[in-house]
C-alpha cells in the first residue's frame, strides 16, 4: 500500500510541473503531422502498388497448380491469402497469407508472411517478416523475397503429399448423402470454411448451403 502512496505522489509532483515550457515549438506539431499524413498516403500506395503488382500474381500463380486452393478476394488493403482445402492428397487445411503493415511513423513497410496448417504434421516456418524503408521498397527486393516464401512453403507443403498424379480422380466423399465420387464427376462442388466439397447432385449441394455446420466433420476421407 505505501508504494501505491509512493506513486500516487510522484504522479501528483510531474502534474504539478506541467506548467513548464510546452515541447512542441510553435507550428512543429502540425508540421509533424503533416509530414506523418504524407507518408501515410504514400505508404497506402505502396501497399496497394506492391499486393496488386507483386504479392497478388505470385499467389495466384502459385494456387494455379492446386486444384484444392480457393483464393479469398475482399480483402483489406495490402493483404491477400490463399486456402489449400483437405483432400485426400493433402490431407489438411492451410492457409498461406501476406499483409503488409507500416510502423507508428509510416516511416517503414512491412511485408509479413504467415501460414498456418490444421492438423499440424510437420515443422515449417509458419512466420517471417521483410522490413524495408519505405521509399526503398523495390517491387524487386519484394518479389525476390515473396517467391523465395512460397518456394519454402512447397518444399514444406509436398513433405505430407500423399501422392497420386492427378486431383481429379481422387475419390472424394458426398459430405451430405456419404457417396464416394470421383472429383471430375462431381455433378457441383462448393467450399466451406477454405475446404472444398463435392456434391452427388444439386439437392446435395442445396442440403449442404443450408447447414454447412453440420457436416463439415465428415471433409473428403
């Protein structure tokens, strides 16, 4: 309790002395603002710049080569992530993402790559991070930086690969009536959750919209 006293007073002694010459010269604090907004709009251009030009391409070229991976779209600013649905192949779901962020001054961006896979079977490197100046963001350095991550995602991704040599004739299960189907027979599939589902027929699929919660245990095993 006497520390909580101790304290109180020494709160009490700095408000005392608040009457002391303010820190802020007359005009540097707006002019400290309006160099913070500024980099703010060109941080927002970068960020916008870099995920549309750079990070956007890559994944989409990279969740080309999977037909289990469902690209999410109306995503923040700077950020955009793809989920690799279970199957039978690959038999979790993952989920590989890219944010770019800045620091309290706007004066740095931040690229960050996070990926995460449920169930867990293996090591990998599920976070990292590239930090540059903002003006020396080189779509360049980004693009290198961003391949080199899903180059290393793959190695990670392939190490729980189950084999088969195409997507499409991997039998997958009805969730709704439990029929086993081949996945290019599928009269229609959807996804849920970033898993995808394959469907004996429309009423199935209808069955399924209605109440995804309920089936979802069953996944394609």
């Amino acid at each position: 309790m006497n520390s909580l006293i101790d304290f109180a007073k020494h709160l009490e002694e700095q408000l005392a002395g608040a009457d002391r010459e303010p820190h802020w010269a007359p005009g540097e604090a707006d002019r400290y603002m309006a160099e913070v907004c500024d980099r703010r709009r060109r941080f927002e251009e970068v960020a916008t710049q870099l995920n549309e030009t750079v990070i956007q391409p890559r994944l989409e070229t990279f969740a080309s080569y999977f037909v289990n991976a469902n690209l999410t779209s109306n995503e923040s600013m700077g950020h955009c992530e793809c989920w690799f649905g279970y199957c039978e192949r690959f038999p979790t779901s993952t989920k590989v993402a890219f944010t770019i962020e800045h620091d309290v001054r706007f004066e740095n961006v931040a690229v960050c790559y996070d990926v995460s896979m449920t169930p867990l079977f293996i090591r990998f490197n599920e976070h990292d991070r590239l930090t540059l100046l903002l003006d020396e963001a080189s779509e360049d350095r980004v693009a290198d930086w961003v391949e080199e991550r899903l180059s290393e995602f793959l190695d990670a991704y392939l190490r729980i690969d189950r084999g088969g040599e195409d997507f499409e004739d991997e039998p997958v299960t009805d969730p709704v009536c439990g029929m086993r189907i081949q996945r290019a027979s599928a009269a229609v599939s959807d996804s849920y959750c970033g898993h995808p589902y394959f469907f004996c027929s429309k009423d199935c699929l209808a069955k399924f919209q209605e109440d995804q919660s309920q089936y979802v245990q069953i996944k394609t095993v």
